[in-house]
C-alpha cells in the first residue's frame, strides 16, 4: 500500500486508487458520470411544491377548489348549456380531448392543450396570451364559438339560477357582486383553484431519478436499457434539456421548431399574437383583478415583456409528463404518435427555422435504434 512520509516523520497511509474508485453499476443500469447525474436529478423531485399565486385569493381554499370542480363540469356556464369545461378537458384523456385541434376555436387550429400541472406555468396557451390559470380559465367563457358567453350574460345566468348563485355564496364567503365583471372573474378564479390541484402522476423515470438520488442502485436498475440510453441521449447529443428543462420537462417559454404555421385564411402568429393579447387584455396580472395588485412578484413577468419579429411563429414548450396521455403533439396536432415526434427532430429542417438571434436546434440525425430508445425514455414520463 502507497505511503507518504509527512515532515514530522510521520506515516500517513494513502488508500490504493482501486479503493477510491465507485463500485461498476449493476447489471442493467449504465454507467451515468456525476454529470450525468446532476442533471437527471435537475428533472426533480416530483411531485413539486404548489406554486403560490398572490392574483388569486382564493388559489388555496380548498371549499372554493370543490366548487370550481363542479363548475368544470357544469354545461350551465356555456350560453346553450351544453358545454362545459370538461367537455374538451377530459379528466380520462389527461384533461384534453384527443383531437388534433380543437372544435369551435377561432384563434386558428390549435391543439387542446391538457391542464395537468397547468397551476406550475408561468405562461398558459400556445402562444402565452395570459399570465395566470384564472385569465386563462376565463377567456373560454367570453369567446364565441367555446362557452359563448359576454360578461352580462354569464352574469345573470349566475345570479338567475339558484344553485349556481349559492354555490357561490358558499364557497366565497360572501353575496354575489353586483359587477358582472368581478363575478365572471370570481368563477374564473373558481375553476383555476379546481385546476391547481390537477397534478400529474409519478412516472418510472420518477422512481429511476430517487433511487439514483440514494444510490439503490438495484431498484435504478429496474428502469429499462431502452430507457435509460433514450434519457442519456435526451440529457447529451440531443440536447433536449434546453428547452425541456426541469420537473415538469419544460423551461416554460417559447420557441421556433419549424413547425408549419400556416392555417386557413393566413397564418397562426404563435407568440407573436399571444403577446399582443396578453398585453390588450383587461384580465393580465397588471390590471384591477389581480387580488395582490403591485405586490404580486409574478406581475414583473407581464410588466417586461417586449414584442419582437422573432416571436413570429414561436409556441409554447410543452411538458413532456403524461406525453403518452396527450396525443396528439405539436400546437396544431399535427404529429400523431411519440415516434413522429422523434422523427421531426431526428429530421428538423434547419432552413424553416428562424434566421434571427442563436440557434439552438439542429437535427439529431438518429439511426433506428436512438430513436427507439429516445422514444422509450418519452414514454417513461407518463405512468
């Protein structure tokens, strides 16, 4: 065994390099470096912990979240009474409907998005036009060809209908408003509460992430290869972490993937629009409605937003957990399966892409088996 001789003569024992080094990994788990490591750990722990929003008083009221439940399921808040929330955010499809784009949508042909850890978004819809889970719960009451309300009608279906009206009474404490924008916002806030609660389900990558964490390396070792050599790719060559970072999978902004954009009748700005909407509208953290006024600290977000050329096209970066659940992908439905989704990347047409500002896209290029194995570890984000 190597030895030192320190100045005082005395023998300090050096252990051997073979002892220092980590034991090898079990069979059937690789071999992650600790920078491997670190990032896989960066996609935890979930569950999360609740994202607190000082715009809505009544975000944690657990008799104000019942109510909101079952006005999401409620056909009396559409103006046919025939469509509730539920209708195309449904609870056995991950709280989406399936469908490529959704119907009766006038703002282009979008993809019902799902409302599964919606509560932990910085920006809601495709293309980021509201800055909260109440605005966004609200503008579907107000918009013609959804709920088909206005603010009037809305008002008095509510104060008309005995059981709405006490349901409100009940829930917020108090008799209801006689504005019938402070109502129609109040049941806004209602279905944003219901919605917080709406939380994704650990995932075997979950279990795979904790059981590096403690270093069981025999329960890590219960995650597939197949997945395992997709998350190494997902975290290495295919660079995916950088704009799917995080828990939820998602850095929570915007980019340009080069999907097509073109809809019937013109194009679909993405975030381009969403910004021009989010900044006309009445309902963003920077109006009367937010119940922190100046001192909500998420208000800063909307306060510095600036709209740029390059936001032409861009759409929100989705969460990956539950990908299995919320087919089919992209802001227009476009790709069907998980694999297709893989392909786009693996074959990405750098020439759609934006000219302007760092590009950060590239095509993967993958043979067969990377994209079985990248498609394997998607896979593993949904229960």
């Amino acid at each position: 065994m190597p030895a030192l001789l320190t100045a005082g003569a005395t023998w300090a024992v050096l252990p051997a390099a073979s002892q220092t080094r980590a034991p090898p990994p079990p069979a059937g788990l690789l071999d992650f470096s600790p920078g491997e490591q670190a990032q896989i750990q960066a996609h935890g722990p979930w569950p999360p912990a609740a994202r607190e929003d000082a715009s809505n008083r009544v975000a944690k009221q657990t008799t104000v979240a019942q109510w909101g439940a079952s006005l999401f399921f409620d056909p009396r808040l559409s103006g046919n009474g025939q469509l509730a929330c539920a209708t195309c955010h449904q609870p056995a499809r991950a709280f989406q409907d399936g469908l490529p784009t959704a119907v009766g949508r006038l703002d282009g042909q979008r993809n019902t998005p799902s409302l599964l850890d919606s509560a932990q978004a910085r920006w809601l819809g495709w293309g980021g036009s509201h800055d909260s889970l109440w605005a966004a719960s609200l503008t579907p009451l107000l918009t013609e060809g959804e709920m088909h309300q206005t603010l009037r009608s809305l008002g008095d279906r509510m104060r008309g209908t005995p059981e709405l009206a006490d349901g409100y009474q009940a829930a917020f404490q108090q008799a209801l408003p006689t504005d019938d924008a402070t109502l129609v916002v109040d049941v806004a806030k209602a279905l944003a509460a219901y919605q917080a609660t709406l939380v994704s389900p650990r995932t075997p990558f979950d279990d795979f992430r904790d059981a590096l964490a403690r270093g069981d390396t025999a329960a890590a070792a219960n995650y597939p290869l197949t997945a395992q050599r997709g998350l190494r790719l997902f975290i290495g060559e295919g660079r995916c972490t950088v704009c799917h970072a995080g828990p939820r999978f998602t850095n929570g902004e915007f980019a340009d993937i080069g999907m097509p954009f073109f809809v019937p009748g013109g194009v679909d700005a993405g975030r381009y629009r969403g910004l021009q909407q989010l900044l006309q509208s009445d309902y963003n953290r920077l109006g009367r409605f937010n119940d922190a006024g100046a001192q909500d600290p998420r208000a800063v977000g909307t306060r510095h937003v600036i709209l740029e050329p390059r936001h032409f096209g861009e759409f929100r970066v989705p969460g990956l957990r539950q990908l299995s659940e919320t087919a089919p992908y992209m802001h227009n439905g476009s790709l069907g399966r998980i694999e297709d989704v893989v392909q786009h990347y693996a074959e990405l047409n750098e020439e759609r892409l934006h000219a302007d500002g760092e590009r950060i896209l590239r095509a993967l290029h993958l043979n067969d088996s990377q994209a079985a194995d990248l498609a394997a570890f998607l896979r593993s984000l949904s229960r």
